[in-house]
C-alpha cells in the first residue's frame, strides 16, 4: 500500500527542519544553543530531574525502573516482560504539530520505542499506553523483527503499521542513535540517523485500510487524535534517551 508523496508546500520546513538537526548536536547533551531557542527548540527532558514526566498509568513518576546518571535517562532490564518495571512514562503536555528529537541507546536484544498521540485512558491495565510507535530495536537479535509484515516492527518503522526504509542507517547496540519524527497535520515523518525512513499520511480512508489490519484495529481512530502525549517504553529491557528536545509547528 502506497501513501501520498510529501507535499512541495512543506519542503521549506522540511529543510530548515534538516538545517536545524545539525545544529541540534553541537552543543552539550541536553541543553539547548542561542539559535534552537530561537528556532523554538525547547527540552522535552533537562537531563536532571523528572520534571515534566510523568507515569503513563498514574500522575507520579515511577519510583523504580528508571534511573537519571550523568544526563542520560534509562530505563532498566526487567527482563523481557512488558511494563513489569517501571512502566511507560509519558509527557504531562501534549503535543500536536511538532518536531521531535531524541538520541537512544539499545542494548543487545533490546526492544523499546518512542511513542506519540498517546492517550493513557485508552489502554489502563496491563501493557504499554496506546499510542504511535517509532519502534526501537535490536534488529538483528530480538524476535520481534521478524514477526508483523514485510518488516514493520524493525527499528525506525512506524510499529506494525509501516516498515522503515530497507537502506536505513543504523548504529549497533552500545552506540547513539538519533530519532527524529515530524507531525504537521496529518502528514507523519519518521527519521533516523538523518534518514527519513517511513512517511504518512493518517487520517484517510488508506490509513483506515492499513490500522484495520493491525493489531490496533480495536482502538476506535487509532492515530487520529489532534493531540496527545509522548512516550517512552518500558518494555523490560535496557534502553537510554537523552537530548530530547521539541520545537512545536503550525497545523499547515
């Protein structure tokens, strides 16, 4: 199933979009340089506390399971059981339109994502919140890669939905990676290492088509929320973020 093209009218934010993702690395982790302020970059994460994060299953932050160390922000192996730690943690705001940047770090085996349109009352017993996913992976050792169709839960992919692009660049376990995912309207992007890697547009009848084949075909309007929170999974294994930051877009 094909999706529209990217539409030329965003090209312009498309490539100050690009512009900014090199400057985004240039300062120190988790701050912020003169010109991300005033390209409207703030911290999704100070690289210090919690603040501004919160349980996706209750209003305070998990008090196990997730560790802040020398800017880094981890969730910590728990096995491969879903949620069995700290659980999701999710945004207090919620977010609309808007560019997103954060760096990861798998370990081996690792499975984890970064989620977005979540909304925490969807799903309130066991499991992670619903939402979005920019899957985050070990490829090559976890069995997930494999499952779903045509490689849809591969790393970079739009989780069970769409797979990333075949030529994706990605940095083995160990090592940083950077995710980038764009909302403008309906239209989605996912980036990973400064590759866009899966491209959308939610809301029609071709994204009806393509969730009603999904697992999340019960969910009522899947990805169809104007707005909603941001996501990072628990899902049992060693995961870490930093430099997470957002700058938020008009509608069009």
């Amino acid at each position: 199933m094909k999706f529209p093209s990217h539409n030329p009218i965003r090209f312009p934010i498309v490539l100050a979009a690009m512009a900014a993702l090199q400057t985004l690395h240039a300062a120190e982790p988790n701050t912020l340089t003169d010109s991300e302020k005033k390209g409207g970059w703030t911290l999704l994460w100070n690289g210090k506390t919690t603040d501004g994060w919160r349980s996706a299953h209750s209003e305070d932050f998990p008090k196990v399971g997730w560790e802040i160390k020398d800017g880094v922000l981890s969730a910590q192996a728990a096995g491969d059981a879903e949620s069995q730690n700290g659980g999701d943690i999710i945004t207090r705001r919620k977010y609309g339109n808007f560019e997103l940047v954060a760096d990861f770090r798998i370990t081996p085996g690792a499975n984890s994502g970064i989620k977005y349109f979540v909304d925490p009352g969807l799903n309130k017993g066991a499991g992670s919140a619903i939402g979005c996913e920019f899957q985050i992976l070990d490829d090559e050792r976890h069995p997930d890669a494999k499952l779903g169709r045509e490689g849809n839960r591969t790393i970079g992919s739009l989780y069970d939905l769409i797979p990333a692009a075949s030529d994706k660049k990605v940095n083995p376990p160990g090592e940083w990676n950077t995710a980038r995912i764009i909302v403008q309207g309906n239209h989605v992007e996912h980036w990973l290492n400064g590759k866009k890697v899966v491209s959308y547009e939610r809301g029609n009848p071709a994204w009806r088509a393509l969730v009603a084949t999904s697992k999340y075909k019960d969910w009522p309007k899947f990805g169809e929320l104007p707005e909603g929170n941001i996501l990072l999974q628990d899902h049992g294994f060693a995961v870490s973020f930093r430099n997470l930051k957002i700058r938020e877009l008009p509608a069009e």
